[in-house]
C-alpha cells in the first residue's frame, strides 16, 4: 500500500499541467490526506492566497524548498 508523501499543516509548491490553466499558481497548505484514485494519491489543499480549497493529486505537488530544508535538518538531528 502507498503511503501519502505529505503530511497535513505542510506547505507544498502546486505543480500545474497542460490542462491547469485556471488553477492559480503558488503555495498550498495541506488540509486533509485522501484516498488514492489511480494510483495517485490525493489531497484537500488550500491556497495561501485566495483561501479556496481544492483536491489535488500528489504528481501535481512538490514539497517548497523550506520544507526539504526542514525534513533535512530533522533528519541530521536524529
């Protein structure tokens, strides 16, 4: 079983695709972890800047550079 990659209350880049043209752009918080669908996780997010929240799959989310930087240090502090 696949175990979702993001953890609820991070902050994550959306990734957007073709066919997301009126997604807006920018940070998302994660709201809530979902089930998958086509072996794609999914999740509840909302936007930093408009405060609509939306569902999107984990392909369309990339952990922001603050993130990494912080699983990192936890990590080396372990």
């Amino acid at each position: 079983m696949t175990r979702h990659k993001f953890t609820v209350g991070q902050v994550v880049e959306f990734l957007p695709g073709r066919m997301d043209f009126n997604v807006p752009r920018g940070t998302y918080t994660i709201v809530r972890q979902l089930p998958m669908e086509a072996n794609d996780c999914q999740y509840r997010v909302k936007n930093a800047h408009d405060g609509h929240e939306r569902i999107m799959r984990e392909s369309q989310l990339a952990a922001t550079s603050s993130e990494w930087d912080r699983a990192r240090s936890e990590k080396l502090s372990r």
